[in-house]
C-alpha cells in the first residue's frame, strides 16, 4: 500500500479509538440499535425445538469449570470458547465459538463464520440465574487461585516468612 492509503486508515482508526474511548462500551449502543428497530435483523423466528436444543447445550456448557469465559452484562451474556483447550494436540488451529445471549434471543457461530441467531424473548431470563450462579462460582475460585499464586510468588506466605527469620 502507498504511504498515503496507510497514513489515511491510520487517522481513520485513530477516530474511531478515540471515539469508542469517548463514548465508552454502555447500553446505549444497544439501545440506540433497538430504538432503530435493528434490534432483531438477521434472527430467524422463534422455534420451540431449537429453543429447547439450544438451552439444553447451554446448560450443559457452564457445567464446563475453566475454560469458557462468560461475561454478564445488563441486557445479556455472551459465552467464549477456545476449543483447542480441550484438545491434546500441539497443532492450534483456530477453533472457537461465540455465543449471544440477550432479550431478543440467541446468536452463535463458530471461528469468524457468519452469526446463526433465532429470536426466544425468554431464553435470556430462563438461563440468567445459572448463569450469575456459574459466574459466582468460578469468580470465588479464580480470585483463591489468584491471591495464593501472588502471595507465593511476592513471599508474602507464612513459609517464605518463616524461611526469612531462619536465615
């Protein structure tokens, strides 16, 4: 590419940095999608057996301990998996899968492939409580894990404290 063309997507993705800096990640992006009426493009209609297929999946998943982020928010969740953790093999290749939870249905897809969403307006308030549960659960052990590493690796436990005086 000429110097031109990079200097100029350069400054373009600069504005836009700055301006989601500015605006920040909130609800009101969603809501300004929602007062538009493009809350729902791109969603099938809702179907009770894919509904039923989907939140069993679900349920099933956040069964899973450490290796699917899940991340709550006011209007819904979404669910990240890296699928090579499951795996044994030393050969990553890229395979993931997102999933979208929120009042107006679900969204998945897996890698970068297109998003496959079906409309359910109750999906989102059937699973909300396992998924706050789940969250509550792996936050507690995450944080444990967490300050025990750090108070071994800043010699902050009582055996690197009793190893000090013994010196």
């Amino acid at each position: 590419m000429k110097k031109k063309k990079i200097k100029s997507l350069a400054k373009q993705i600069f504005k836009l940095g700055r301006e989601y800096d500015r605006k920040g990640y909130s609800e009101e992006v969603t809501l300004k999608e929602e007062s538009l009426g493009m809350g729902d493009l791109g969603y099938c209609e809702y179907d009770e057996n894919v509904s039923k297929k989907f939140s069993k999946f679900v349920l099933n998943l956040i069964k899973v301990k450490y290796k699917i982020s899940i991340d709550l928010y006011a209007a819904g969740c979404s669910v990240f998996c890296d699928l090579n953790k499951f795996k044994s093999s030393k050969n990553y290749t890229e395979n993931t899968f997102d999933i979208k939870i929120d009042k107006t249905g679900f969204k998945i897809r897996r890698n970068y492939s297109n998003w496959t969403a079906y409309k359910d307006p109750n999906i989102f308030d059937s699973l909300k409580e396992q998924f706050v549960e789940k969250n509550k659960i792996v936050s507690k052990e995450l944080l444990f894990e967490t300050v025990d590493e750090l108070t071994v690796e800043l010699n902050l436990s009582r055996e690197s404290n009793l190893e000090e005086i013994l010196k």
